[in-house]
C-alpha cells in the first residue's frame, strides 16, 4: 500500500481508524524530511502495523497549527481521531515501527 496524500478533506477519515495511523507533517523543502520519506516509504510497504500518510505543512498550514506542529518533520500517531504518539525530527524504521505499538 502506498502512503496516502493528507489533505483537509480527507484528514478527518483518516485519523478516526479504528487501526493506528501515522500523519507525517512535512514540506517538501525540509532536508530532514526529505531524509525521512524513503524510510516511511519501506515501513508502508512492509512493516507498519497501520496506514502512514503525509500532510504537506504548506498546503494545509491550519492543520498543522491546530494540532501544535512548530517543526518538522512531525510524525503522529492517531487512533480514533485521538494523538496517542508523537515524534519530531529524523527517526529511524525502527522508531518508526514502535511508535504503532505504543
């Protein structure tokens, strides 16, 4: 499955799944985002215990004030509609599998 594109109408349905999912609040002239897409990429494809997607920062700005983003890469972890997680900065696959778990 690939890692689905966040945008405000659809930001809502996303974050309300039963299963945990990941929003990835980025922009696509962040290095350290950059830095982290690939490894998204590969946990979507093969390991995540739930569906990953990506915000763009620029686009939906309001999304991202709302829910307290002041850096990015900002990685949360929703669970009906409810942040159970959050990580800022570059993580490893591995952190990035844990933080489904917690």
């Amino acid at each position: 499955m690939a890692i689905q594109k966040i945008t405000k109408e659809n930001f809502n349905e996303f974050i309300q799944s039963e299963e945990p999912v990941m929003v990835d609040f980025f922009a696509t002239w962040c290095e350290s985002c950059k830095y982290m897409t690939p490894i998204l990429e590969k946990v979507e494809a093969s390991d995540a215990p739930g569906r990953i997607g990506m915000l763009d920062v620029d686009e939906y700005r309001d999304l991202a004030v709302e829910h307290g983003v002041k850096s990015i890469p900002t990685m949360m972890i929703f669970q009906k509609g409810e942040v159970k997680d959050t990580k800022v900065g570059r993580i490893t696959r591995d952190e990035v599998v844990g933080l489904f778990s917690k």
